[in-house]
C-alpha cells in the first residue's frame, strides 16, 4: 500500500499528463528506484488508476473554471447595465 502511495507521487512528481499513455512515460519512469518498488502488474495498475482519477479532477478544474468565468462575465454585465436581451 504504501508502495503504491509513493508510485502514485512519484508519477505526479514527473507531470505526467492525465491523457497519457503507460507505453508513451514508461521511457521517462523506468530508471527511477522508486519505479522498482511495485512489480510490473502493480505499477501498470497504479499508472491507469492514476490516470483516470486526474482526468476526472482535471474536468472538474475545467468545468469550475468554467462556471466561475460564466459568473463573472454576467457579474460584469449587471454592473454595466447590460442585458442579453
């Protein structure tokens, strides 16, 4: 678990993207020590679990930033008077 805990930091440490691929960052990770903590079945688990839970907390970034945009914007329009109709 705890092997698993500092796979997982070390992949963040490495900015890998989260719509990347494991045959595409293997080349960057596989002559760190901390890649040989975990067996190949392990770390190619942790890097996929990786993945997809920063893709999803990137959507989520993106989607409030969105939203916080949007509320700006109509923020702006209301203290200038403005109305979309």
């Amino acid at each position: 678990m705890l092997n698993n805990i500092l796979f997982y930091f070390y992949v963040i440490e490495l900015q890998v993207s989260a719509f990347s691929t494991w045959d595409k960052e293997l080349p960057k990770i596989v002559f760190d020590p901390r890649f040989l903590l975990l067996t190949q079945k392990e770390r190619k688990l942790c890097f996929e679990r990786f993945v997809r839970t920063r893709a999803d907390e990137e959507r989520m970034e993106r989607k409030m930033k969105l939203k916080e945009r949007k509320n700006e914007f109509r923020t702006l329009m209301e203290e200038a008077k403005v109305t979309s109709r």
